[in-house]
C-alpha cells in the first residue's frame, strides 16, 4: 500500500540536503515537484519553499530497492534526514 508523508518547517536548505542525500541512494528529485520512479522506488513529490512544506504522495518501494528498504523505513529515512535541519512531520 503507498504511503504519503508531510514535512512542515523544511527550509530551502534542508530540501536540498534531502535532495543530495536521497541522490546518494540513487533517487533524484527534479526541481520543487515531480514524480520518482527509479530502484523500484515510486513516488509524487511537491516542495513549496514559501509554505516551507514537503509533501510526499503514492510513496511505493519494489523490486530492486525492496531488497534494502520498505515504505516505512524509506520514510523514517527521510524524517530524519528533515529533522537534521529543524523541519518536522506534519
């Protein structure tokens, strides 16, 4: 089942440490929104800088990535990479 996650307080720079860091594990985010789907890893993303809100929607994890991760641990992953830089679960 997909999963949806909502960050508030996410700065400019928090975003794009998530960003640099999800590319790491081979997920590339494209601009402020869009759509992932690498590794198995499927996902609609939207980040509002002025809100400073990240919302992540129709989060799945397949074949390869699910070997490694699931949709509750590829979220914890990235609550805490949020929270590193002062954003927050909404």
């Amino acid at each position: 089942m997909a999963k949806q996650v909502h960050f508030t307080n996410v700065s400019s720079e928090a975003f794009e440490q998530l960003r640099d860091k999800l590319k790491q594990l081979g997920l590339t985010l494209q601009g402020n929104e869009g759509n992932i789907n690498e590794k198995g890893v499927k996902a609609r993303y939207n980040y509002d800088a002025a809100q400073q809100r990240l919302d992540i929607d129709e989060l799945s994890v397949g074949f390869p990535a699910s070997m490694m991760v699931n949709e509750d641990s590829l979220v914890q992953r990235m609550a805490s990479m949020v929270e590193e830089y002062g954003g927050r679960r909404a």
